[in-house]
C-alpha cells in the first residue's frame, strides 16, 4: 500500500517554517509513518505470531503430560500384572459347583474333630455376587469354649475362602451332683463360604431371572 505524503502535508508550506518547526513536522511525519508500517505491516504479524506462542505453549503442555503419563505406563503395567495375580490366586480359592459339597463336608468334619456336637447344618440361599456366589450356612452347635474356638481356628486353615459371623453363645446348665466339667455352650453362627460362577453359568442365571420377569 504506497502512501501519498503530498496528500497528507503540502510541501511549499513546509519549506517556508522556520527551521525548529520543519523538524517538528518531520519528525511527526516519520511518527505516522512508523506507525502506518507498524498497523499495515508489522501489526498482524506479531499478532499471528502471539497467536502462534499461545498454541506452542498449549501443546508443549500437552506433550509435558504425555511425557508423565508415558513414565508411568511401565507402573500401571506392573499394577495390572500384580492385581491379575491376586484375581487368579483369589480364584483358586473359590471352589466350583461341583467341589461345594466337599467343602460343605469339611466344614461339618472340622466342628465333629474338635468335639462340638452338630444340632443344625442348614445351607441357605446363594447369593449371586458377579463372578461369583456366597454360600451361607447356619449352624447350630453346642460344646466347650476351647471347641468352639478350635473350629474357628479350624476353618481357617481351609484351603478355602470360609468366614464366621453372627456368633451367639448361651452356657448350658450343668447337672447338680455332675462330675466337674468343661463349660458347655450352645452357639449359633453363620458360616460364609464362597463358589465360582463360570461365565456360562452367570449367562443362565441372567436368562432365568428375565424370563421370570416376563411371566
């Protein structure tokens, strides 16, 4: 874009001021024409170029947390790994449908072991947890208090994942004239276990409730 001076200032009126004036106006002349450069040439190069900063600077940010997410990925490699372990250690503590019964019969055979006398053995309702289902069982028991503990010693060391809760105990009453004894007690607890429910088979137990559902 070509600038007309000629059109802005008349020259004849420069060249009769006095010296000191000229220089003012030339100077004001340079003024606007730095300006007029600045605004038609420099001006929106240096806002595309500010422009540009602020998007280098977004990116370098961008590629900064890459960078940490990157370092990272062999930890979350090696937590995947780990959690994987557990799962599957986890999993060969839980018995099949087919090995419940054995476990339910270790169960009865550690409290029968340790001298506690079966009144009530009572596998309840399963309850579907995903992959897998708790198996509870009330008991009914009744012996001395270092049998009862031996049982819950007992189950522990089960290959098998086995949990005891909701214990209750009542002394029974001893004979008069009976030969000194162990305490008896008359306890009720819950025992826990749990079984693997295989992908087909959660596939079944989903496909039974939607058509009950639809009944």
């Amino acid at each position: 874009m070509a600038i007309d001076i000629k059109s802005m200032v008349k020259l004849d009126t420069i060249m009769k001021l006095p010296l000191p004036k000229k220089l003012m106006v030339l100077a004001g002349i340079n003024a606007l024409l730095v300006a007029a450069v600045y605004y038609l040439l420099l001006g929106p190069g240096y806002i595309e170029v500010k422009v540009q900063e602020t998007a280098l600077e977004e990116v370098l940010v961008k590629l900064e947390s890459d960078k940490e997410i990157a370092r990272d990925i062999p930890k979350y490699q090696k937590e995947k790994a780990d959690l994987e372990k557990q799962l599957k250690i986890a999993l060969e503590q839980l018995p099949n449908k087919k090995e419940i019964e054995g476990l339910l019969q270790s169960i009865s055979d550690t409290a029968v072991d340790v001298g506690l006398v079966i009144e009530l053995f009572k596998p309840g309702k399963e309850v579907i947890k995903g992959f897998y289902a708790e198996v509870p069982i009330n008991m009914n028991v009744s012996g001395p208090y270092d049998a009862v503990y031996g049982f819950a010693d007992g189950v522990g060391k089960l290959p098998r994942i086995v949990n005891i809760s909701n214990i209750t105990m009542k002394s029974v009453p001893q004979k008069k004239g009976a030969e000194t004894l162990k305490p008896k007690l008359k306890s009720s607890f819950k025992v826990t276990t749990f079984r693997f429910i295989s992908d087909e088979e959660l596939k079944r137990i989903e496909k039974k409730k939607k058509n009950k559902k639809k009944k």
